[in-house]
C-alpha cells in the first residue's frame, strides 16, 4: 500500500546539520462512513447557503465579514486585511530549538500526530542520526511550525525509523486537573486493593487494535452494502459549478556540520 502524499514539505534542521523532510497526518477520519442530506424526489445534494439570522434574505459572498461577539447581538467586524496583518509567514524549516526529557511532557499537552521522513535520499543520513541521537539520550525536541496560519509548538519524538510530529496545545487550552480532582479521596481502601489488582490481573490481555474496533461503522457498512446489491445506482445530476514542490537547498557535509556547530562555528568561516 503506497503511502498517503504529504501535505508539507521543507527542512528539519538542528544547528548547521539541515535534511528535506516531508510530513503527513499519522490519523485519519477519511475510511469513516460520511452521509450526504440528499432531496428525496430528486436524489440530488442539498446546498447550504448563508443568510441573514434577522431579514432572512440570502447573503452574496462580498457581504460575508468575520465578526467577534463583545456583547447579546454585538459584534466587531474585523476586516481580511486586519486578520492578513497577523497572519505568519509560512515556515518551511522545523529548526529544533531546544530539547527536553520525554517524559516531561504529559499526554494532555499532544494535540494531533504526523509522521515526518526524509523527502529526498541524500537526508537519509542526517535524519537518522538526530533521529538516533534523541534516542539514546531519551530526550524530544521541541520547534515551532506554522500549520494552518497559526504558528503551533511541536514535538519531535522518535518512532522506528521515522519521527512523530505533535502539535502541542497553547497554554489557554489545557485545564488544571486539581479543580476536578481535589473531591476525590486520596487513599484507596486497603481492604479492597487486592481485590481490584486480582481482577486486573484476570483481565490483562496484550494490547490488539480489535480493542479499538467502531462498532457502529461496521454495521452502517453491512447495510450500505445490503442497499448496493438491492438497488441500481441512479445518474445525478453534477452541480454547477497541487503539491508544492519540494524546496531543494545546499546541504552540507553532514560531519563537517556536526564539528562545526559544536564548535560555534558558522559554515565557510575559517579557524584563526
């Protein structure tokens, strides 16, 4: 099976050592079973359209606007070119900054996986070895990317011979746990424990992804297929109505760049 194309491309890079990578979602909702609100007389697509909450009236595409709510029926209208000039560039390095214990980050902080691979056989070599190097000090790296206009913090994390990318959650998302928790009693009762930890001992079994099976998918599946032998498909009617390429650079010998970073050195600058 091919691999899904990659949604961004561009460079990881730490110091002076730079690859091409390339990056795609890790999750995927497309395999999800998705309806459409069809007119039954017609068996053709309905059309959504915007109008006006209070006249009713259809909305032409110029009078649509971005508004913030301040108050009941109250809004700031804030114009394109006021969200263009806070808009980010977009940013085609993944420059680790810093690097931290992966253990020290909790599971609340990851927001969504991608996979990140080297997009051209001559990175194969730089990738592997930072990829191999936070391994063996069981450390993550921490960057920023810019993914759908907002700039996200990410985290780098080894996985086989790739690299899982997650976007990290700004600090507003996350809620303290202590305001949910502090009712809770702290102890368990001693007495029970064991019985609780025989249970879970009873009921360990080795993870399987059948533990993670949707249900109600697979059934909607057996009756869409049901509905496909019994009935012929009907002609409706057709509504009225890529890629960037991978940026190439000049990547340096890959030692030379790993000496020349430990020693602060900047490429091409000689030694006095």
């Amino acid at each position: 099976m091919a691999p899904p194309r990659s949604y961004w491309k561009g460079y990881l890079k730490l110091s002076l050592v730079t690859c091409p990578v390339s990056m795609m979602p890790a999750t995927s909702e497309s395999e999800k079973v998705r309806f459409h609100t069809l007119n039954r007389k017609t068996n053709h697509r309905i059309v959504s359209k915007y109008v006006d909450s209070v006249t009713g009236k259809d909305v032409d595409d110029d009078d649509e606007a971005k508004g913030y709510e301040r108050g009941e029926n109250d809004f700031l209208v804030i114009e394109d070119e006021e969200l263009k000039s806070v808009a980010l560039e977009s940013v085609r390095t993944i420059d680790i900054e810093k690097f931290v214990p992966r253990d020290s980050i909790e599971w609340i902080w990851l927001e969504k996986p991608h996979y990140l691979s080297p997009s051209d056989e001559v990175g194969h070599e730089a990738f592997s070895v930072i990829r191999d190097a936070m391994v063996a000090e069981k450390v993550v790296g921490i960057s920023r990317l810019v993914i759908g206009r907002r700039e996200r913090a990410v985290m780098l994390e080894p996985c086989g011979r790739g690299i899982v990318v997650w976007t990290l959650r700004y600090g507003d998302e996350v809620r303290k746990e202590e305001a949910y928790f502090e009712d809770i009693d702290e102890k368990a009762d001693p007495e029970m424990l064991p019985l609780i930890v025989k249970l879970i001992e009873q009921q360990r079994k080795p993870w399987t992804t059948n533990m993670v099976r949707d249900p109600v998918q697979e059934k909607l599946l057996e009756i869409i297929e049901k509905k496909r032998k019994a009935t012929k498909p009907v002609k409706a009617a057709k509504p009225k109505g890529g890629a960037e390429p991978a940026e190439r650079g000049n990547i340096i010998d890959l030692m030379s760049a790993l000496k020349q970073s430990l020693e602060g050195k900047k490429p091409g600058r000689k030694a006095s």
